[in-house]
C-alpha cells in the first residue's frame, strides 16, 4: 500500500520537474544576447584570441546553431548525462565546480536552519496553547511579530552590529581569519560553531515566528475537540493526553507544509549568507545575478528548485507513514 | 455604543457585514492601533515634500555624515528657548583624522512649524517653501535622523523614500489581485483541464524559492529603462510570484459557493459567468481577498526592500527604503554610522502595523468568532 503511493507521487513529479526545467531555462534565455556572444565579447575584453575551432566546439556542445526548444533539450542532456551546467563567464570556470564547493554548504545551513526551527518552534507552540494568555504566551507572541517583521538581512546586520561594537569580533564568514586556510581541527570546529549558530538562528528566526503561531492556532482548534474533552473525563492524565493526540494532530500540518518552509529557508539563507559573507551560495549568485551571468544562477535556481519538489516528497511520504488515512487515500489533508 | 447596547437599539440586527466588520475591527485592540499608525505613515509620505525639513536631493556640504541632531526645549542653564537643536562645530579627530560634530554651547538652531526653506512644487503643481516642521532660518543644520554620506539629510530621504515603499506595495499588490482573482476565479469556476493547469502553475511557484527566483527576474530586467519603467517592472515581478496564495483563497472559497442555491438560480436565469462571479458571488467572499491583500502586504514590503538592498531592485536615483539601506551593506559602515539605519526602523513599523492590521481584519471578517 505505501509502495503504490509513493510511486504514484513519484510519477507525479515529473511533470513538475519538467515544468521547472523549462521556467529555468527561459530565464537564463532572458536578458539580451547568448552565451556564445557574451563568451566572445568576454575573451575579446581580456585581450584574448577568439579561437574560432573552439567557437565551432561550444556552438556543437550547447546546439546554439539550433532553435530554441532544441536548445533546451542540448541543455538538459548535458545536466543529466554530464553533469555539464554550462560555464560561468564571471568565473571563467563551469558552474558545476562552483556548485560543488559551495551548494553543499547552502543545503547544509538551511536544513540545520529547519531542524532549529522545528526544534524551537513546536515545544513554545505547545507551551503557548496550553498557556493561553498567560505572560509567557504573550511574550512568545511578541517576539514571533517581531521575527516576521524583522527581515532577516536586518536582523543579520543589526546583529553583526551588536556583537561588532560590544565585542570588536566582526562576525561575518564562517571561520575567522586565522582558521580560513587551516586544515580542519578541532579548534576550527570550535571556532567554526558561534558562526554557524549565529547564521541558522537567524535564518530560522522568521520561520520561527509562523511556525509557532501555526502550531499554537491548531493545537488550540485541537485542544476545543470532543475528544479531548472525553479522554479528559475519563481521568487520563493531562500530559499523556496532550501527547497521546492533540500534538500529533498538530504536528502534521507542519510536516505537510516543508515543501514551502524549504524555498524560505533557502532564500533566508541566501540574503544572510550575503551579507555575513559566507562561503555558500549566497554571495556568488547575487553577484551572477547583478553581472547577468546566467547559467551559474539559473543552475542555483534549478537545483534548489528540485531539491525542494525532492524535500516535498520526502515530506508526503513522511506524512502518509504518520496519518494512515492518506495511506489508504482517504482525507488529503 | 457597546455590543450590547447596539442589541437593544435593534442596530446590531440590522447592520450590514460592512458594519458588524468594522465593529468587531475596532474591538481589536493592535488593529485599532495600527490602522490610525498607518494612515499616519500613509499622510507622512504622501505629503513628504511638505512635512520633509529639506529636500532629497539637497547636499549640506559642510555637514557630511553628521549624526543626529537631537531637539532639545531647555538649554543647559535651564533657560527655555523653544524647540531648537545645538548648532555643530566641526573639528578633526587628532587620531584618525575623522571629522567630528560637537555641539556648540552657546550657538543654537531654533526650530519652528510652517518655517521658509528650499522652494519645492508640491505634487508637482504649485510651487511654495513652507516646511511643515525645520529650522527657522533657511540652511540651519538640523538633522533629525542625521545626514548621509553626500551630506544629504536622512529624514528626508526616508520620508520621499516612504513615498516609494509604500506606494511600491500597493501597485504590486493591485497586480497580485488582477492575476489571483482571474486565474484563482476562473480555476474554480470552469474546473476541468484550466483548474488543473492553474493548480499546478502554483504548485511550480510555490516550490521556487522566491527570493532568487525574483532576484533573476529582476537581473534579467534591462537596465537602462525610466524610473518609472522600473518601478512598473518590479511591481508586476513582485505579483507574478506572490498570486499564488490569493488565487488558492479566491478558488478554495468559488468552488464552495459554486454549488450554493443562489448561484444555481442565477445560472438558471440566464445569467453570465461573468455576471454570476462578479455579481453574485464576489461580494461574499470579498471580505476574505482583503484579508489575504492586507496579509500579502507586509511580504511585499519585505520582498522589494531586500532586493533593493542587494541592488537588485529599484535603482538609484530612486529613493526607496531599500536602496537607502544599501548605503549599510558593511559592517563597518554600519559600526561608524549606526544612523544610517534608520530606515530599518521605517520598515520594521509598517510591516508590523501591517501585520496587526491584518490580524484585527481577519478575526473581523470570521463570522464564527
């Protein structure tokens, strides 16, 4: 039964995939000029010979002799046989190498970012429904307004301010400057670690503040049921009772939604990875962004793009092994 | 008049939803803070060349990157003058040979309501020099929220940046409706193959992260264009991503009134689909597409001074509060010139007065509450 579900999701993808695939490559097609004649003006600018064998090469490559929709089909056959992203002008390297020293870390903050969240936003939620009203709640309240009012570049400047003028450690990066070559060691993990903690409290800071206005709001739907009020009167103890169904409840619009949570996270991360320079996606894609170089950001947009259909997925499946309604393909939500 | 005392005047009966909505509004205690904050944000701004001490563009040479100067009633032998600042004496730092403001003793700057200063033409239509609030001789250094780094003052800045900001979300937020209320309307309306089609056009939005996905659109924007162009572009940008949510409210809400009574009786006389949606069914769920605007509202704020503030927004010489803060972008700049993030503060008010608004609507607009 969960076999025939999650291959029937799985089919369901792609079609979506494909779709993405498409947006992204218009995208890359959308500002003037193609890549080869960026490539040329490119080599002519640093003094460079044109090689014209290699122009024939390129033009071959990346079918650019060829109409549009085909090449589309030139592009994606070389993402999924050769892992060939195309070439960034700005780096004059292919973007699959930026890729591969700098994604992992993006992925890598934005889930930590999504296990803190999870892990601060559920127990105050909790806490808040059972506490309604009281100081707590409120001052819980007050600071979920805040966090969503607060954008997180601010948050991130304001923050590296604070500590800067207090402290005189300027926070950005994600070593300090005696660690930035060093091999890894201890001491670069332990310096490493009020960095990385500054960077995921901030990311996850706003989703933070939805997170627990969500969980409140249906835990307090839950906590009004009839069954509550019936488990209750049966005597069962209130925090087995809390436990036993409300949360659970509660939870599982959460685990539906990381499909949406992901995309924040990941444009949390790269807004804030900007300005504390981290050595993520973050700072080389708005660069690539603001110098048109399109493939290297069309590829970041490709990728993170997937990765969250992916984390959709994952979060489906999660969810149909947690509420067996969806298992049997009863209620969708 | 209190809840009650409306039952027994027979009022509460028969009062419009308008009206029980706004009854219920008032009750809310931030909303009913937050509504007059952002009229007054609104007036500010939209007013801004009449309540702004000088003019965006005009430099005080002498006085770059001057802190601010605080309005003092009292001076220092307790004599009252009157609002008015201490006049700056400039010096240089024996150190770092930085410039420094210290304020002067014995020299003041009064300050006075409806005072002379740089002639501007208000809206564009008549030419006047009133200022609603400034120093009473024309050029006296007061700067409530400091100066930049061309000697600009930042008050000023904000208030005609304000003007942008907060007219920028609006304009975007009147495309977001026009997209989410046809593609939302229709999907839930005709079904079949267009619903499908639409649903999963949201799906692939919904799944983009939007602040790259926006920050592309706008990189592939061409950059030589009018302000006014780019200002346009970057609004209709901000709607193509953000009609998602709206259209799933405007479909979620059709598809339940879709099999209702009145809507059959209308279709059985003959009505339209035109006419059915906008005649019959809109005015019953209107009260919901306000709710989700005022809610979409704070994220747009957010969405347009993030870009603005990579540079990849609204271009100088567009003022925004966006690309003032990108004056800010170093944490050093920010250490010597803390000032320079008072726009920060401008936004952080209006997306949480948005945000109480928002609330206070919603909670109005449920009848089961």
């Amino acid at each position: 039964m969960l076999g025939n579900y999650i291959l029937k999701r799985c089919l369901q993808l792609i079609p979506l995939l494909i779709a993405i695939s498409i947006v992204i490559f218009v995208i890359i097609q959308l500002p003037p000029g193609d890549y080869l004649t960026t490539y040329i003006i490119q080599q002519e600018a640093s003094g460079l010979e044109v090689n014209q064998s290699n122009i024939v090469l390129l033009t071959k490559q990346y079918g650019l002799d060829k109409p549009v929709y085909m090449q589309y089909f030139y592009w994606i056959r070389n993402i999924i046989t050769k892992g060939d992203f195309g070439r960034s002008f700005q780096w004059s390297v292919p973007v699959s190498q930026l890729l591969s020293e700098r994604l992992p870390a993006t992925i890598g903050i934005s889930l930590l970012s999504l296990v803190v969240t999870w892990g601060i936003a559920i127990p105050i939620g909790i806490y808040s429904a059972t506490h309604q009203y009281s100081v707590f709640d409120y001052v819980f309240q007050f600071i979920g307004f805040i966090g969503l009012a607060v954008p997180g570049f601010l948050l991130a400047l304001i923050s590296v301010y604070f500590i800067f003028t207090l402290t005189g450690v300027s926070l950005t990066g994600l070593h300090s400057a005696e660690f930035l070559n060093a091999a890894w060691s201890w001491a670069k993990f332990v310096d490493m670690l009020p960095r990385l903690a500054l960077v995921v409290f901030i990311i996850g800071l706003s989703q933070t503040a939805g997170m627990i206005r969500q969980m409140r709001a249906m835990l307090l739907d839950e906590l009004q049921k009839q069954y509550v009020i019936t488990a209750r009167a049966k005597g069962l103890k209130e925090k087995k009772l809390l436990w036993k169904y409300p949360i659970r409840m509660a939870v599982n619009p959460m685990i539906s939604t990381i499909g949406w949570t992901l995309p924040g996270l990941i444009s949390g991360e790269m807004i804030v990875s900007i300005i504390l320079s981290m050595p993520t996606m973050g700072p080389i894609v708005k660069r690539a962004m603001i110098t048109q170089d399109m493939y290297l950001a069309g590829s970041f947009l490709l990728i993170v793009s997937c990765l969250t259909v992916v984390g959709t997925l994952i979060s489906d499946i999660l969810l149909a092994i947690v509420d067996p309604r969806i298992r049997f393909g009863g209620v969708a939500e | 008049m209190s809840l009650k005392k409306k039952q027994k005047a027979g009022t509460y009966e028969v009062a419009s939803q308008w009206k029980l909505m706004w009854w219920k509004f008032k009750k809310h205690r931030m909303a009913s803070i937050a509504l007059p904050i952002i009229c007054i944000m609104y007036l500010l701004t939209m007013c801004c060349e009449f309540f702004s001490p000088s003019l965006p563009l005009e430099r005080y040479k002498k006085y770059v990157e001057c802190p601010p100067t605080p309005i003092h009633l009292w001076d220092h032998e307790g004599t009252f003058h009157g609002p008015f600042v201490y006049a700056k004496e400039i010096g240089r730092d024996p150190e770092t040979f930085r410039k420094t403001f210290v304020d002067s003793e014995d020299e003041i700057v009064p300050l006075g309501f409806f005072v002379h200063g740089s002639k501007y033409k208000f809206w564009g239509l008549w030419e006047t020099d009133i200022h609603f609030f400034g120093a009473k001789e024309s050029g006296g250094a007061y700067f409530l929220m400091g100066t930049d780094s061309l000697g600009r003052d930042l008050f000023t800045r904000i208030l005609y940046g304000g003007r942008i900001s907060l007219s920028f979300c609006l304009v975007s937020i009147f495309f977001t409706f026009l997209i989410g209320l046809t593609l939302g309307g229709l999907s839930g309306y005709l079904g079949g193959i267009f619903d499908t089609v639409v649903q999963r056009a949201i799906d692939l939005i919904m799944s983009m992260p939007s602040i790259p996905l926006w920050m592309a659109l706008a990189a592939a924007m061409p950059k030589e264009i009018s302000q006014l162009r780019q200002y346009l572009l970057m609004s209709i940008i901000m709607s193509l991503i953000g009609w998602t949510g709206l259209a799933r409210v405007v479909r979620g809400k059709i598809l339940s009134l879709r099999e209702e009574d009145f809507v059959t009786a209308a279709r059985l006389s003959g009505a339209g689909h035109g006419r059915i949606i906008a005649k019959h069914m809109l005015p019953s769920f209107l009260s919901y597409i306000i709710v989700s605007i005022t809610g979409s509202i704070p994220a747009t704020i957010l969405g347009e001074t993030a870009l603005s503030f990579l540079g990849l927004g609204l271009q100088a010489p567009t003022i925004s509060w966006g690309t003032l803060l990108q004056d800010c972008q170093t944490v050093e700049t920010v250490a010597a010139k803390p000032w320079l993030m008072f726009p920060a503060l401008f936004i952080v008010i209006s997306v949480l007065m948005f945000n109480f608004a928002g609330d206070g609507l919603r909670d109005a607009a449920d009848p089961y509450k």
